[in-house]
C-alpha cells in the first residue's frame, strides 16, 4: 500500500497536534499547612508545619514514577534554598511534618516517569503566603465549650476571615474527633470566607471522652490550563487550630438523690 507525501505530513501534523494537547493530569498541588493549639487564656503557640504534594489524575499505565523537588525546612535565619527530591507514594502523593521550621519561598518542580521514558514536568512557585488564623471567638465560648455535658447542644460562632489578596478560592473546614476511640462524630466544609455557626447536635458528645475541634482556613491560588498539559494547579495555604475539651459525664439520678440527702443531713446539723 502506497502513501502520498501529503497524506504522511498531514498524518505527522496530526500526531504532533495530539501529543502537545495531551494531558498528562488533572490537577497538582501544593498544601502548605500552620498549625496552632488553642489554650484556655486564648493563647496560640504556632510551631508545627506540614506541606502536602500531590499529582492527580495521572494513568498509572503512562507513568510509574512521580516525584517533587522541593525547599528544605528553614530552621534558622533564610539562606539559600536547599532542595532535596520528595518521591511521590504510588497515589503520586507525598506528606511531610516538621517542628520548628517553616518551608522556604521557592520553585516546587514536579515530575512524572516512567523508567526513565515520557518524562514530563511542571513547576508551581510557592509564595508563602498564609490568611488569618482562626480562633474560638470571643473568649465566652471557649469557656462553654469546655464545661458540656454529655449530650448538650452546643452551638459555636466561627470568625469570618480575610484570605490573602493573591488566592482566588478559600473555605473554612471543620472536624471533631473524639480522642477516647469513638468515631468522628463531625466534619464538613463551609464555602468562601464568610463566618457560620457550627452546630454540635444534642446527642453527639459522649461523657468522659477528650474531644479535638479542629477548624482550618484554607485560601488557595486556583490556576487553569496549566502545566502536565493543561491540568489544574493549586497553591493551598491553610492555617490550623486546635482546640481540645473534655466532656463531663451526667451524673446519675441515685447519685444526686444522695447528695441531695447529704445536703439536708449538713442544713440539719447547722440548726442544732
């Protein structure tokens, strides 16, 4: 079968059109994580920090590879920036904590492989930008909070926020987990960066169990169309508290029946 030197070029052109609209994945990302504990005089101690990196979306059949060269921690005063390789898990994602030392201002280069074949790369620049922090607001609340009973309703007023000026997409989450093996009895996501109430439903909290509120604002830097071929690219900054209460266990009616009784035996002895 013979072919014309047009259709061959034309059959070229086409290929070469398909390869360079080819994407590679749907998103990638960067999740850069401040976290706070909130104590009793409204104090937050900020110290811990994380950075999430993730490909999304990528056909395991294309790559087997993905990694992410990425700034060191600063421990001390910033210097230069010294990189070493994240290798991504077979999710294609990878997470790391440190204490003490906040991730540099940088590049973040993204690859994808596979043995050594159709490499392909992307590189998102982290600005280090952070929005407000989140509290238990005013101080009142934080007092109830830590004097419930088990299965009251609660009721907690969340502060709006004010994201940095350069993000595009923000969102206040929210999770509560009880420490004492129980499951996590509350999670949700509240859009944009409006305040809300968060609603602990009558029923929900169990006595003498350690509970952890943690509420998140997150703002991000939303890119389409960008590298890997046209995928997704989000810069996440999030800023974390945590606040911890313990609830109280409802006293049993033989036991306040009983002290009751011992308060009318003290009164009985006052009058003699």
């Amino acid at each position: 079968m013979k072919f014309s030197r047009t259709a061959i070029a034309t059959a070229f052109v086409a290929c070469l059109a398909a390869s360079a609209s080819a994407q590679f994945a749907t998103s990638y990302e960067i999740t850069r994580t401040a976290f706070g504990v909130q104590d009793a005089a409204n104090h937050i101690n900020t110290n811990d920090y994380s950075v999430g990196l993730a490909i999304h979306g990528v056909n395991p059949s294309d790559f087997n590879y993905g990694a992410v060269d990425a700034p060191d921690p600063d421990f001390s005063s910033p210097g230069d920036i010294v990189y070493h390789t994240r290798v991504l898990d077979a999710d294609f994602k990878f997470e790391e904590h440190t204490l003490g030392g906040n991730y540099l201002n940088g590049n973040y280069y993204f690859h994808l492989g596979n043995n050594g074949a159709n490499e392909q790369d992307a590189v998102l620049l982290d600005t280090r930008e952070f929005s407000a922090l989140p509290t238990i607001s005013p101080l009142s609340q934080y007092d109830d909070l830590q004097n419930l009973f088990a299965g009251q309703a609660f009721s907690l007023s969340v502060p709006s926020f004010t994201p940095n000026a350069a993000t595009n997409a923000f969102h206040t989450s929210y999770t509560l987990d009880d420490l004492d093996g129980g499951i996590t009895p509350l999670s949700g996501l509240n859009p944009g960066n409006n305040g809300f109430n968060l609603d602990i439903p009558s029923n929900t909290l169990v006595g003498d169990h350690t509970y952890a509120l943690h509420l998140t604002y997150a703002s991000a830097i939303k890119t389409e169309n960008d590298g890997f071929g046209g995928a997704t690219s989000y810069l996440n900054y999030n800023r974390e508290v945590t606040t911890y209460f313990y609830v109280q266990a409802v006293p049993e009616p033989a036991a306040m029946a009983g002290l009751g009784l011992g308060t009318l035996v003290v009164l009985r002895r006052r009058k003699k």
